[in-house]
C-alpha cells in the first residue's frame, strides 16, 4: 500500500461534503489514510457490476477458445483469440502506472465527521453513521519474512444496518507488540462501546445477544449443537487467532475471530459471564 503524508491527502470533495450532510454526520473531524472496499446489500445497482463480469466472460470465452485452437493444431486462430487478453493486461498495467503517479486514489482516504464516515468512490461517496453500524470483523496479521518481522495489518469490515459493509485495511510496521490501526480507536469509541452497552442492557433484560451462529444469555450458551448452561462450559480459550469453546471436557465449537462478529464484545461478556 502507498504511504502519503498527511499534507498530500485531498480535503473532502463537493460529493464527500454533499453525502456527509445528507446523512447528518456533523462537521469535519479528520481526513485518514486508509485503504476501503464497499460492498452494497444484495439488489442495489451499485453491486450490478455488469462491466467487469463482461470483462471476465470476455477473457475466459477467449482463453477457452484459444486453448480449443491451439489444443487442434491451428496456431493462428489461437493466437488471434489471445489479442484481447493481452489487451486487458496491458491496459491493466498502464492504468496501474498512471494511478500511481496520480496521488492519492479515493479508495485511499476517507473521512471521518463527527457522527460517522464518509468513503469516496470514483464517482460518488457512501456515507456511514457511527449509530447505523450493527457489525463489526476484526482481522490483525503479523507479516514476517523469514523469521523477521515485516509489519501488521489490520483489516476491520463494518456492516451497517441498511446492508452497506465498509472493509478498512492499514498497516503499521511499528513491532508486533507497537503497532497500531488508525481506526481501531475511532471504531472502539464509536462503535464497539455503544453495542456492548446494547447487548448488557439485553442481558441483564434477560434476552439473548447472538454472535454469528451462536448467543448468549446469562444462563447460558447456544450454538449449533443446541444449548449449554455456563456451568458445562469447561474451556474458553482463544489461541492463534481461533476461539475454542469445550463443554464437558470435549470440543464443541470453534472459530477464527476474524469470523466472529462483534468479536471484543463477544469475548468480554462470555468471559463475564462464564464461571472461572
């Protein structure tokens, strides 16, 4: 990922400015380097990515066909049906020159307002508000080369109420145990604290709080496998990145925390919530 100063990233765009009033996010707190994705919910126009599914029929009917025409003996028409294909990855990698000697791209920065965030696209910008925010993944790998620490990502995918999800991917090379996302803080402060206080007050209400395939409540857990009061639950353990719940002394459910929505949360209150 490209690292620019602060003082090369763009302020807001008329879009940006437009899209953080229209969803009354408030005034302008910082401009972050950080890079997104955005995955409208199933049925929004903006998922109908038509021309890039072209594109790939287009590359995968003419590596087919040039196989079938090589594969036949005629080398020529084989050829010939590779011409597109070398024209998508030529196009690919000036494109790719040009980007990078552009500055910063949209998918680089975002904003962040007082009450949400705004991510720019190309040609428009998708506003989020802190309160909309229903989910959130949390993904940190430490990179090594060898047996030499490279840096750590951070990769933090917010899933909004209307079905918009936001995925913010950072770096730090600061040291396994230093580094840093720029957003864990703001999502933290933001997010995470407003849906663990949503989830206690559902506990103590006496309901459940699911997370992902599985929930909570104060007697006990359910899964897959059904429920379990607290007190069969024999080991709680999270280790390289994988959650393992034992019930009597046997497995009986496991996942990567990556997978885990809401995963702080979900840790803090079984652990709460379980007999030591």
């Amino acid at each position: 990922m490209a690292r620019w100063r602060a003082d090369q990233l763009p302020p807001p765009s008329p879009a940006v400015m437009h899209a953080a009033a229209a969803m009354g996010l408030g005034g302008l707190v910082a401009t972050t380097h950080v890079m997104h994705s955005l995955a409208p919910p199933p049925g929004n126009p903006a998922a109908e990515r038509w021309i890039i599914r072209l594109l790939i029929l287009v590359v995968a009917g003419c590596l087919v066909g040039s196989l079938m025409f090589f594969g036949s003996g005629n080398a020529a028409v084989g050829a010939a049906f590779l011409l597109p294909v070398v024209g998508v990855i030529v196009l690919a990698i000036v494109r790719g020159r040009r980007v990078r000697s552009a500055g910063p791209q949209p998918y680089e920065v975002a904003y962040r307002f007082q009450q949400g965030m705004v991510c720019p696209t190309v040609d428009n910008a998708v506003p989020f508000r802190w309160d909309s925010i229903t989910q959130v993944y949390e993904n940190v790998t430490h990179h090594y080369r060898g047996v030499q620490y490279a840096n750590t990502t951070f990769e933090y995918t917010l899933v909004a109420s209307n079905g918009w999800k936001v995925r913010f991917v950072s770096s730090d090379g600061s040291g396994p145990n230093k580094a840093q996302s720029v957003l864990a803080p703001v999502i933290r402060q933001e997010v995470s604290d407003r849906i663990l206080a949503t989830a206690t007050n559902q506990l103590n209400a006496g309901g459940h709080v699911p997370f992902g395939d599985v929930a909570i409540a104060q007697q006990g857990i359910t899964g897959p496998a059904g429920p379990v009061p607290w007190w069969r639950v024999t080991e709680l353990t999270t280790e390289h990145g994988v959650v393992t719940i034992k019930v009597d002394g046997h497995p009986w459910w496991s996942r990567h925390t990556r997978d885990i929505p809401n995963f702080q949360i979900f840790w803090h209150l079984t652990r709460q919530l379980r007999p030591h």
